[in-house]
C-alpha cells in the first residue's frame, strides 16, 4: 500500500500551465507517481490567460516550482521568457517542460519522445521503418522529429498547402539535416501519392484533431486513401475517444491500433524523470487513467 505523504513546509511543487486545464489527466499522473515513490511533493493544474505568460514563467521563479508541463496555448509562447532550452526544442520552437534549477528555467519538448517510448514498450521500433504521419502541427512535428532521431528509413508528412507550408518545409530540412533518413512534405490533396505512401509504410500515424470533439465523426483522410491499409501499425494522438473512427476503420483493415493514452503517459513519464530522477509506475498510471 502506498503510504500517504502529507503536505507541510517541505512539500514541492509541480504544476500544468494551460488553457483550459481542468480537465488534465496530468494531476492524477503525477500525484498518484509521488505518493508511489515517496517524493514530497504535489502537482496542480493551472488555466492562465494567454496574455499572462510572461507572468506565469515569473511564477516560476518566484514562488519556486521545481517543474512545469505545458499546453496549449503556451507551448511556443513561453520560449522567450525562459534561461534556455534544449536542442530539439529549439528545432521545434515548441516546449512542452519546464525544469527549474534554482531559479533557471530550462525548456524541452518531450510529447515525440514520449510517442515512440510508448510504441517501444509494445515492441515497435520505428528505425529503419518507412512512416506516413497526417498533419504538421505541434503534435506532428515532435513525432517527426522523434521519429528522426530513432532512424527512420522515410518519413512522409502530409498537410495542407497553406500559407506557412514553405515554411514547414524548411523547418523540416533543418530537422534532418546530418541524418540519412528521408523526410518528405507533401500536399494533403495529393491523394494518389497519400494512397502510394501509406501502401509502403509500416507506421502510419494521425497528428490531427480529427477524430475528437467537434470533429469526431471525420478521419484525417477519406475511405477510400485509407483502404490501403492492410497490416500497417496505425496510431493516433487522440486518446479520447479512445478509439476514434479513423482507429476503429485501420482495425477493420486488419491494422494493429493505438490511441494517445501512451503517448499522454510516456511524455508524463520522461517530465517526471527529468524533474525527480525517478521513474514512474506507468503501467498503474495506465489503469488509473482507464479508471477514471
């Protein structure tokens, strides 16, 4: 049984910045992973206004919280305010944890890592693989750029032609740049090319919102690109639902399937470790959250 720690003078605090932020899983991760590993310490969830995040990171500072996780809206936004951060952060422009190291603020972008950690723990390894991954967003780009990092054979982003695709593209071409993989930007119109690439991929991944809340009953592509799939690994980055339509059709195609949950408690995880240097109980963070 895990003995309960008490709040007093001693006790650390964590905490999410979002907007909103009620709703976080993030609390019941972290607090049940403290209790289990007898750290003295809790995590809060708080909704701040976008225009107060420079005062947010002050926050930090000031009233000494050992470690944030970031949401939306701030995940780019904090970036000038903080001491520094990591190379891949950098690469991204976006970071999702906040370490503070008396009173240094370092940012880094874990949600990628935390992807392709989940999939290793079911014993999928993206090296040397060939991926398709809709949509080029915050979410996309830690994939792409994890899915760099562990050696990807060919990695084939889809998104639409919009006003910042040249500018993803490059963002991209740096993100690889000294690696032997491949990384294409494709329009998300070209549907004879999305129907060529998810036939020759093991991995094919949704980055996008489609699949959840108003967008529920959409899958990032049409029936009929996404009857290519045959025996592919099929993930999504949405974990609620926990099987959207787009998850629900690969299975029908024979896919193995994933939803976001894993990748919600791996990226968990890797914050928790860089903060306390302690590991978390994943598999019971796993079956809280399916409790709850």
């Amino acid at each position: 049984m895990t003995k309960r720690i008490e709040v007093d003078g001693h006790t650390e605090l964590y905490g999410l910045f979002a907007h909103p932020a009620k709703h976080s899983l993030s609390p019941l991760m972290h607090n049940h992973s403290f209790e289990k590993n007898g750290i003295n310490a809790k995590y809060l969830a708080f909704d701040i206004g976008p225009d107060d995040t420079q005062a947010a990171i002050q926050a930090i500072k000031t009233l000494d919280l050992k470690g944030v996780n970031l949401s939306m809206p701030f995940k780019q936004k904090v970036i000038p305010y903080l001491d520094h951060i990591t190379e891949r952060a950098k690469l991204l422009q976006s970071v999702n944890v906040i370490k503070n190291e008396q009173g240094v603020l370092t940012g880094d972008s874990v949600d990628g890592a935390g992807f392709f950690e989940s999939l290793e723990a079911s014993g999928i390894n993206p090296k040397h693989q060939t991926l398709t991954i809709f949509g080029a967003g915050g979410a996309g780009l830690s994939i792409i750029q994890a899915a760099i990092d562990h050696g990807a054979k060919e990695i084939n982003v889809f998104k639409r032609h919009g006003k910042n695709f040249d500018t993803v593209k490059h963002q991209l071409e740096l993100m690889n740049d000294g690696h032997a993989g491949d990384v294409n930007l494709i329009d998300y119109d070209d549907e004879t090319t999305m129907i060529e690439k998810i036939k020759v991929s093991q991995i094919v991944i949704n980055s996008t919102n489609l699949g959840m809340g108003d967008y529920q009953a959409q899958m990032p592509a049409p029936p009929g690109v996404l009857a290519a799939l045959t025996n592919q690994v099929v993930c999504d980055v949405i974990y609620s639902p926990a099987k959207t339509k787009f998850l629900e059709f690969a299975k029908e195609q024979g896919c193995t399937i994933f939803n976001g949950l894993g990748m919600l408690v791996y990226q968990g995880a890797l914050s928790f470790k860089w903060w306390t240097n302690t590991e978390m109980p994943v598999d019971e963070i796993k079956q809280l959250i399916l409790e709850r």
